[in-house]
C-alpha cells in the first residue's frame, strides 16, 4: 500500500485527494503556489510544501519542481488530479523514472488515447463507433476542403492533440473553410506543439454522454455508468448528472460495453471516462477517452456507492478490483454543480478578489467538494472554479430540487459568482424534462441577465440587524427589514452561518 502521496493540484480536487488519503490510512503531502500560502485547502494535509513563483507554468505545471519536493517529502507516489499535469504522459514517465507512483494510467495508455486521432483507430480496432471523418496528417488545405465536400457540411476541424475547445472550428459552408483551417492549425500548434488536424461530420443538437471506467492492473476493468453533460459553456460542462436522463437501456448497455472495450484495447489500469456524442436517434459516437481523474466523478460516486478516488489509490497500490460487473447498480439520481468565480452575464469574466463571506449548504442528500473559507483569495492565476454541489435524489425530480435549494442556500460574498444562473438552468423547462444538448445554453441563455440581486453591503446589514435583534430580545427579521426598507431575500431562511460569523 502507498504510504505517502504528493497531490499535485491545488483547490477542491486537491482537498478531495487529502480526505481521499485520510481514509486510505495514506499520509497526504500538499504543494502550493505563493498565490495559494494560506488557501485553506493546504492545511487539510499531513505536509505542506511551498513552489516558488504563481503562474501556473511555475508552480503546478513546473514537472522538476514537483518531483523534487516529493524527493524531498519521502512521498512513494504522486496524484495529478486533473487539469495540469493530469494528462500528461512525460510526467507520467518521469514520475515512473524517479521511482514513483503514478496514480493514474500507465504513459503508454496515455499517449495513445492522448492523441484524438490515434484513439480513433483504437476504437476502430475495439469495434466502437467512431464520427464520420479523416485524419488530416499531411493533407493539404485542398485535400480537407474536397474531404468536408464528401462528409457534408457542417464539419468540425479540431485537434488531435489537447482539448478545452482550443483548435476546434465549426465550419458551416465552404465559404470560409480554409480561413478557419488554418486558424485552428496555427492555434493547435501554438497551445500544444503540434498542428496535427482531424475533420469529423458536425452533427447539431447531440447530447454529450461520458461512461466512466475503472481498471486495475490485473487486467480487471468495469464501468461505473455513465453521466449527462450536455449542459456546457465554452466546450466546459457546468451541471451534470447520471443517469443520463431518457437514455434507452439498451443504449446505455452498448455504450457502457463499448467504453469497456476501449480500455480493454490499451490495457487500461485507474480511472478514466470514455466520452461519446449522442445524436436524437440514440446512435453514439466517440469524443474522446479522458485518462485522469473527471471533475463530475462525485455523482457517479453517489450513485453507485464507488469511491473512485480511493480506488484510484489501491489500484495504484497494486490491489485488485473486489468490484465485479454485477454488482455495480445505479441507485436513484445525482446532479452537480459547477460554482464559478465568474460573470455569465458578460461573457462569463473570471471574478477575483477576497470572499467576504463564504457559508455551504447542508442536508443529508448534500455534498459539497471545495477548497474555500470565508478570506479566502480568488486569484486570477487559475481556473476560476471554486466549488461543485452535489445532490441525490430518488428521483431525477428529488435531485433537481435538492440542487436548487442546495444553491440558494449557498452564499458568497466579495465575488461574482455564477449561482443564479445555475439556479435558472435548474427552473427551465427544457433542463426539467431532460430535453438538453451541447447547444442548449446558446439556445435558451444566449441572452441571459440576472435578476436585480441585494448587494453584499446590504446582505452584511441585514445580518447585522438580525444578529442583533437575536442579542436584544424577539425583534424579528420583519423589524430589521422594516428598518433598512428591504425585505430579507428569500435565502436568509436557509442560512445559518451569518450569526457566527459576524461574532
């Protein structure tokens, strides 16, 4: 069993892994930016380590700096979460090579399902279904054009390598079909080193289905289901759930199947997600296959009663798999949250600065994953998420409005943060039925304004009175209000924590 092992990541997936060790019985080390010295995060482990510097490049991303403080820590293996250097086959070698544990796949299964177009022939090989299209390798702009003609347009020109929606262009007709090739070559090679292209048929409205995977190293591999996430701003999901609402069984059997199958090609030991489109006639296509840790994984969690996180671990550890096909079952429903320091209402602009006032929701159908107190600083250095919400119900219904009042109770003050919006996708009426697809924020919220909110100087005045009628005698929140010429908002009845924190 691994001993000691180095997460290197920082927030909320970083606290995940430390509660993950805690319960392993592994001792947990922490490595942090100069940006991140007092995030509340690096104190949930057993070590803390400084990296010098604050961009990302210096700190989470520095490969020698990161293997020399697990040198230094005495850790025997290292977890990348996911993000940084999660997808990484060199560190993965690297780590490999400086007699650590790489909690995650091996190198090679990374590089080949790294490459979009290699794990397109994998998939050929393994028999899964894979998009109309070519691979672009040393095709001239002339060559792509004649091939869109035979696929039909619209197509979609993206990278093999990477991902995030960088060196993707959705071209709709020929008129404009090179200009775009060529920015996406010069964007691909700009953002991984490489202009290697693939073009596919570009279907409108497909849901976007992922099955998640996990295998050990005795060549044991499962599926865990599959989830929904259709719901995406900027090619990133935002709110997901399993199961995949108004999925056929015998759909979900096949892609389930098919994922395995795909692992199974390259020898797949860890967790991994195999992602396929959806189209509205139930044929799946595969995306991709993400060889890391995913942000959703929680409400496969919920749902199947599977610590992936911790398994991730034990498998790294050489145990087998004591999970067999059969006994993974879904039981009830599970949506999660993405909360973003950000502003949906103008082009989604990242929010920093200092959280005045942070409180969580609570309930016995509630799980929030995140790395932030009250204090805590939102730099502008990395990805602006700051926390996910989960909940389960019996019921996608049960689940959905547990998610709603799970956000309304959900309180954070000094930033902007994306919650109504969520909350807004929650009450529409399409999400309710399940009706959702990769276009469907562009559908319904292209336009999308809040709803005139209370400032944080008023909300800290309500509180302020209402703490002090608590002190004074029976003077209610109707009296405060009353006095400050504002009703209190509605999520005032569901939050707690104003009291302690204003003592």
């Amino acid at each position: 069993m691994i001993r000691k092992l180095l997460v290197a990541n920082r927030g909320e997936i970083a606290a995940r892994l430390f509660r993950a060790c805690r319960l392993s019985g592994v001792r947990s080390v922490a490595v942090y930016s100069e940006a991140d010295a007092q995030a509340p995060w690096t104190y949930l482990a057993d070590e803390r380590y400084p990296l010098a510097g604050v961009a990302a490049a210096d700190t989470y991303l520095n490969q020698q700096a990161i293997l020399n403080l697990a040198r230094q820590a005495g850790a025997e293996a290292v977890h990348p979460g996911y993000g940084f250097l999660s997808e990484n086959a060199d560190f993965a070698q690297a780590c490999s090579e400086a007699g650590l544990i790489f909690v995650g796949p091996s190198a090679a299964a990374m590089r080949a399902l790294g490459s979009k177009a290699s794990a397109r022939e994998l998939a050929q090989a393994a028999g899964v279904p894979v998009i109309p299209g070519v691979n672009g390798a040393g095709m001239s702009d002339e060559a792509m054009l004649a091939a869109a003609h035979q696929l039909g347009f619209p197509v979609l020109i993206k990278a093999s390598a990477g991902g995030g929606g960088k060196g993707m262009r959705v071209v709709e007709q020929e008129a404009g079909f090179v200009d775009a090739l060529q920015a996406a070559r010069q964007e691909s090679l700009s953002a991984f080193g490489s202009d290697h292209l693939l073009l596919e048929k570009y279907f409108t409205q497909v849901r976007h289905v992922e099955v998640q995977v996990l295998g050990d190293l005795h060549g044991h591999l499962i599926h865990l289901f599959e989830r929904e996430c259709s719901v995406q701003r900027r090619h990133q999901k935002i709110i997901e759930e399993t199961p995949a609402p108004g999925l056929p069984a015998e759909v979900r059997a096949r892609m389930c199947a098919a994922a395995v199958a795909l692992a199974r090609e390259v020898q797949y030991a860890s967790a991994g997600t195999v992602e396929f489109i959806v189209t509205p006639e139930n044929q799946y296509y595969l995306l991709e296959m993400n060889t890391r840790l995913q942000v959703e994984h929680p409400v496969t969690e919920w749902v199947t009663g599977i610590d992936i996180a911790a398994w991730q671990i034990r498998i790294a550890s050489g145990e087998p798999l004591t999970v067999r096909q059969e006994d993974v079952q879904q039981r009830g429903h599970a949506v999660e949250s993405r909360v973003y320091a950000e502003d949906p209402a103008h082009h989604f602009m990242p929010s920093t600065g200092t959280i005045r006032y942070y409180a969580r929701p609570h309930g016995p159908n509630i799980r929030v994953d995140d790395g932030i107190e009250t204090g805590s600083v939102v730099s502008p250095y990395y990805d602006p998420m700051l926390a996910k919400i989960i909940t389960w119900g019996a019921t996608r219904a049960e689940a959905i409005a547990q998610m709603d009042h799970a956000l309304q109770e959900t309180v954070l003050l000094g930033i902007t943060s994306n919650i109504p919006y969520l909350r807004d996708i929650l009450a529409h009426p399409a999400f309710q039925n399940g009706e959702t697809h990769t276009g469907f924020l562009g559908q319904y919220f292209a336009d999308w304004r809040p709803t005139p909110a209370i400032d944080d100087l008023t909300w800290l005045a309500v509180a302020a009175a209402e703490l002090l009628a608590s002190k004074t005698g029976p003077a209610s929140s109707q009296g405060a209000a009353a006095n400050g010429s504002q009703a209190l908002p509605d999520p005032w009845n569901q939050t707690t924590g104003w009291r302690n924190v204003l003592k």
